[in-house]
C-alpha cells in the first residue's frame, strides 16, 4: 500500500496569477489522512488556487499511457480557438497513422486514405483514445509525429511540466516518454481553462465514427454526475491511469493517478480522493475582482487619488471552517504618479495565517489616471520638494 502524503503547500498559479510563498501545515494538521491508495503516484489538486491537497510520488517521472493524449488534444484546441484550423478541416489518415484492427491498441478506425474533420478527430481522440486519430492530426499540424512531439514539448514547458518529456502523441511506450502526476494535474487545470469551448467533450460517454460506436473509458462518467473529465490511460509498463475532474458546488478538484492495478482500481481510487477533498475542504472567495479595496494618492494626475483592487478574486481552499481565520494586507507603491494605466499594477495583497504570508496577488488601479497640466504638475513639485524637506 503506498502511504498518502498531506501536502499542504500552494503552487505558482498560471492561471490566476497568485503566487504562494507559506504552506498551510498547521491549519491541515488536523485534518483526517487521505484514503490509503494502492498506485504508483497521485496528486490531488484544487483548481481555482492550484493547491495540493494531497499527493504520493508527485514528481516521479513514469510512463503516462494516453494521457498522452490531453496534451495532443490541448494543441488541436488551442490551435482551433486561435483560428489556424477549423472544425471542418479535413486531416487525412495516412498508412503511417492508420489502424489496422488489432486489439492491442485504441482505435478511432478511420478507413486508410480517408479523411475526418477535424472535429471528428478530437472526439476519436478524447473519447475514443485513438491512437489513428492522434497520429493523424500530429502529421497534418506538424508534418510528423516527430515535429509534433517537438511542440508538445514547448507547450509542456510553458505549462510548467517540469517532470514531461514527449516523443508522439499517443503515449505508446517510447524511451524517454514520460510525465508524472502533478504535471498532469498541471494539464488538466491549463485545459479546463484554456479549452472551456471544447472541454464538454471530455464528459461525452460514447462517440460514433465509421458505424463503430465507442463508449468513454472513463467510468467515473457514468457513476458521478460532478465528473465531467478528462482522461484514461493504460499500458502494460504505465498500468490503469486515470485523470479526472469533478465540480460540486462553486469547487472543482483534479485528481491524477498514475499506476494502479485494474480499470476498476483506477476509477475506485480516483472515486475515494476527490471524496476526501470536497469532504475537508472548501473554496473561499476571500477578496472579490474588480472592487475598490482602497484608494491611494497619485501624483501629477487629473485626478488626485486612484481607486485600487484585484484583477482577478482572491480565492483559497481551506480546511472547513479555517476562512475567518485568514487575514488580508494591502501593500501600496509610494509616489505613484500619473499617467497610470486601467489595470497597472501599484501594489500587492497579501493574505496571512497566524501572522505567516501564504498568499500574494498584485493590486491594480480601477481606472486610468491621466497626466494633469503643466502648473498642477509643478505645485505638485513643490509639495513633493517641501515635503521631503520637512522631513
């Protein structure tokens, strides 16, 4: 059995832009332990904060089958939602991609030298998990799969998947092919966000193509109605893998399981984390977007004073019942002098626990200030000059 681990610390949000410099150990002290998991690695993730919850083995790197897959599906959204291909391109399946019926592998069973829409092709490789689709869409965006691992690399690196190196789009076993559990969980987050146009995709239970009906792998699908994703995996050297993502109420987790014995194990383990995370914790909108939190002078500006605020909502997940005990600072820039632009950023917030810093975001200004004339800006100077000088 391997032993679970609290991990209490925050992570470098992407996202939201909140940068966590404390753990909250003392406050999860308390907490019950995570289910005891028979796997390889997990992670279990907040998504609003990007917060570890809980994790064993987080950074190992292991094969990760077709969850592979998430990061060849990322790149046909992302290039989709940004208009350099359209839903109904047609990508053509070469003799290199194709799939010739074997059981061995997942297949979307597109006929050689036929084409699929685009569109086509991200349900046969979400929910279908084919192999024929992935090597498909890698060979028209990139010329080959090679050139394609190439670009899954960079987006891997701008994610912040520090633990994944790609070498094809499938996750077929391949040296040097492998990812971990919080790279994953890494994924999933940047997909939810990133790909909101695409993502019910990953909740869809059964995709037809070529008269063949394919029904998701994914069985948390079909037993929680608050799972609504996102990816399987599974090959002799990875084991079971399971990625997935479950919303109740305002919170969401990611779960991420790397490594367990049986499709029944892997939907069993992934069930019993997201239930110890929605059970002790609960996500709190401590400070609202876009609302004065304080106005603070300016300098040589039209306007003597600017009001300031958060760009995006100060949002943790806490053990229930641990949010009153969380105190806000605010931090401004002195001196601020016009011109200041809407949503310049002239300071930081600072959220505390017991006197410990574990949150920082920037502060902004709620409006834009311009420069005032010239003789308001000299009686400026003068108050400034004396100012000092009385000091």
């Amino acid at each position: 059995m391997t032993r679970p681990v609290l991990n209490a610390g925050f992570t470098l949000s992407l996202l939201m832009g909140a940068l966590v410099v404390s753990p909250l150990a003392q406050a999860l002290t308390v907490l019950p332990s995570p289910p005891e998991l028979s796997n390889k690695a997990y992670v279990l993730m907040d998504y609003d904060s990007g917060q570890i919850l809980a994790s064993y083995n987080p950074d190992m790197k292991l094969p990760p089958a077709s969850l592979t897959k998430m990061m060849t599906s990322y790149i046909v959204e992302q290039n989709l939602i940004s208009g350099k291909i359209k839903e109904t391109d047609q990508v053509r399946m070469n003799e290199s991609a194709w799939c010739r019926g074997t059981s061995s592998e997942s297949c979307m069973y597109v006929p050689l030298n036929s084409s699929a829409s685009m569109l086509d092709m991200l349900r046969g490789i979400i929910i279908q998990s084919g192999n024929d689709a992935s090597k498909a869409v890698a060979e028209h965006l990139a010329g080959n799969e090679g050139a394609f691992a190439e670009i899954m690399n960079g987006e891997a690196k701008r994610i912040g998947m520090t633990n994944t190196h790609f070498m094809n789009a499938t996750g077929l076993p391949m040296e040097g092919h492998y990812s971990s559990a919080l790279d994953m969980a890494k994924l999933a987050r940047v997909i939810i966000h990133d790909s909101s146009r695409y993502y019910p995709i990953y909740s869809e239970k059964e995709f037809t193509y070529n008269n063949i009906k394919q029904g998701n792998r994914n069985a948390l699908l079909y037993t929680d109605p608050s799972v609504d994703g996102l990816k399987t995996g599974h090959t002799d050297e990875a084991g079971y893998c399971l990625v997935s993502s479950s919303k109740r109420g305002s919170m969401r987790l990611i779960s991420s399981i790397f490594g367990t014995a049986s499709m029944n194990e892997r939907a069993a383990q992934s069930r019993a984390l997201l239930n110890w995370g929605f059970s002790n914790f609960e996500t709190t909108t401590l400070k609202p977007a876009n609302q004065s939190l304080a106005t603070t002078p300016v300098w040589f500006g039209k306007a003597d004073t600017v009001s300031v605020g958060l760009q995006d909502a100060l949002t943790l997940t806490l053990p229930r019942g641990q949010a009153d005990q969380i105190k806000t600072q605010l931090q401004l820039l002195p001196e601020l002098r016009a011109p200041i632009q809407k949503g310049q950023i002239i300071g930081k917030l600072i959220a505390t626990l017991d006197g410990k810093a574990m949150m920082e975001k920037p502060l902004v200004a709620l409006q834009p200030v311009e420069e005032a004339g010239f003789f308001a800006r000299l009686l400026d100077h003068i108050k400034l000059f004396f100012g000092k000088f009385m000091k």
